[in-house]
C-alpha cells in the first residue's frame, strides 16, 4: 500500500471518528418532549418566549415562538432582584461590605426612625420588618414619584413603619433590595447603574442589560435583558463564580445566596407564583435535598420571565416572555421543567 493511501485512510478515519464524536453529542440529548410543551402552551405565553438551557459550558437547548429570540430585550421585573443581591455579594466578597453591617451604618436615617437593627443580609432576604405592599402594576407606577433611589429610600425610613422585628418576619416587596441598592451607591461612590456595570454587566458581557430610568434606579425590578444576556449570569452561578475562566462572585457568596433564610412560619407574604417556596438572597428555592440545602434557584418576574437554576442535574435555563405572572405560568413552566430534566441524569439523593 502506498504511502498516500496511507495517508488517505488515516485522514478519513481521523474523520469517521469526528464525525461520531459529533453526532455523540448531538444526539445526547432528545428535547422532542420539551418542543410538544411549549409549542402546547404558546396562548400563555402570548405568542412570544425565548427558552435557553445551558449545561457544561455550551447551549444544549434553544426554542423561540413569536417575535421573540435570544437577542430581545425586554423588561425582567424582579428577575433583577437576583442581579443585585450578586452585585452586593461582590461587594462583600472585595471586604467594602459585610453581611451583618446595620443599614444605619450607611444611612443614618434609619437609625433615627427606629429602624437602626435592620442588617444588609435582612435586605437581601425581605426580613427587614418594614411595611410593604404587594409588587404588582400600580407600585411600579407609584415608583415613578421618587427622583433618585435616595429619595425612596429615605421615604422608606422615615414614612414606613416598622411591623416586625427585622429577621423575623419575610414580606416580598422592593423595600429590602432598594436600600441594599443604596448602600451599594454609598459605598461606591457612584450611581448604582454604574456599579452594577462595573462589577457584573460588563464582565459577564451582558451587553443589553440595564437598570437605567428616567426617575428612580430601581435594583429591585428595574431592569432590561435579554436570554442571552441573563443566561450569561446565571452560567456563571452554576459555574461557581466563574464566567469564561475569570472569577466574579466568590464560591462562598454563592452559597449564602443559595442558602434558605426563611421557614414557612416566617413568610407572611409572597406572590402567588412562589408561594410554599423559601428564599435565599435575590432567589427562590424550589427544591431541597435531605440535608436541606438548595437544590433548584429560581427568580421570576412580574412579567413573565423565570430564569432558573437546577444544581442535581447542572443545568440553568431560562423561559424568557413579556405578559404578566399568573399563577398558571408557574405550573406551566415547571411541567416544561420536567421534559428538560427528563434528559438530564440528577446526581442528588
């Protein structure tokens, strides 16, 4: 046999074998389930969703309806409560902040009100005892009387009362990440949007988000993504921190923020979307395993979108839509749940 049959062979086995390698991993996984689901429940999400899945450093899954892909940007409501409670944990992470630090360490005003004991990590965990109402369309457009962030939160302190011990008591609302956001402000020495793309927008390349308003920054619902720019964050929350071999958040910041601060007996409100699920920081938890350590995250908003995290089955996906939350979105994306992780082989007890 000459040497450039040789060759030849060896290229096109070289070859062969690429192409099962290929084909391997394309055919791991068998998402015809997953299409059925959404494409059965199109009216719910008004015609328009992006759903991304993303496992072991690429997309596994990606379905669009509508107008809608991964580049569209639209309004995440309190989606952006997850994003600002990291941008804290990064803060504490650089030592500018500690978890148990007294809001009135920053805000004087607190203290003069009687509301000095409430924590950083009370905010993050809607513990901090101030009288809330529930988020729906006639608070946002309240928030549109407040001129900076200061000015809201000072309201907060010296209009609200206080109608629980902080810590005690889990109210849902925009009062605890509002003044985090502050504090981040104080701390910084900058605008909250700028902090927020200094620390976490530019370096996970999440290039159409924003917090920017023509009134108050709102921390707490107040942002524009897209999927693709919201599964960059929550790839990074999976991958312990790191995005694209660059550290963001610290493995231990995740972790607290992961961790349950609340029992059933201490939630006096939530949204009907997550009610029985406790909260971490900036997230719900959904599941559990044995010990009680969270095992699937999510943070969803008013207006449709639920971006989670499944650590059994180490994957994160996002259901990405503009409409308002209902109850039934809730059961019907995590019966679309269920066709993704029928895929996936879960590696928790």
């Amino acid at each position: 046999m000459s040497r450039n049959i040789i060759s030849t062979c060896a290229k096109v086995s070289l070859f062969t074998i690429c192409l099962l390698i290929f084909q391997a991993g394309f055919t791991q996984y068998n998402f015809t389930e997953t299409n059925a689901k959404i494409d059965s429940y199109k009216k719910q999400f008004d015609g328009n969703i992006s759903v991304l899945v993303y496992r072991e450093g690429k997309i596994i899954y990606e379905k669009n309806l509508g107008d809608f892909n991964p580049k569209t940007q639209a309004p995440i409501a309190s989606c952006s409560k997850w994003l600002t409670a990291a941008l804290v944990m990064v803060l504490v992470d650089e030592g500018k902040l500690s978890l148990t630090d007294k809001v009135s360490k920053y805000l004087p005003i607190f203290a003069k009100y009687s509301k000095g004991y409430i924590t950083i990590k009370d905010c993050l965990a809607h513990l901090t005892g101030i009288e809330s109402e529930p988020i729906k369309l006639s608070t946002i457009l309240q928030r549109a009387k407040f001129n900076s962030l200061e000015e809201e939160v000072d309201y907060f302190a010296s209009k609200k009362e206080i109608i629980a011990n902080p810590g005690l008591e889990f109210r849902y609302s925009n009062v605890g990440l509002n003044i985090a956001g502050r504090i981040v402000e104080i701390v910084s020495r900058k605008g909250f949007e700028q902090v927020m793309q200094e620390k976490i927008l530019r370096p996970l390349q999440m290039r159409n988000t924003s917090f920017s308003s023509l009134n108050a920054v709102n921390p707490s619902g107040g942002a524009v993504s897209t999927a693709a720019d919201y599964m960059n964050f929550l790839s990074m929350i999976l991958d312990k921190g790191m995005f694209k071999g660059k550290r963001v958040l610290s493995e231990q910041s995740i972790s607290f923020m992961q961790t349950p601060q609340t029992n059933s007996s201490m939630i006096k409100y939530a949204p009907k979307a997550a009610q029985g699920y406790n909260y971490g920081f900036g997230e719900w938890i959904l599941e559990t395993d044995e010990q009680g350590v969270s095992t699937v995250v999510a943070s969803p908003g008013l207006f449709g979108t639920w971006p989670m995290i499944d650590k059994c089955r180490n994957y994160a996906c996002i259901f990405f839509t503009k409409g308002l939350l209902g109850e039934e979105k809730r059961e019907v994306y995590l019966d679309i749940k269920k066709t993704i992780d029928a895929q996936i082989i879960a590696n928790c007890k």
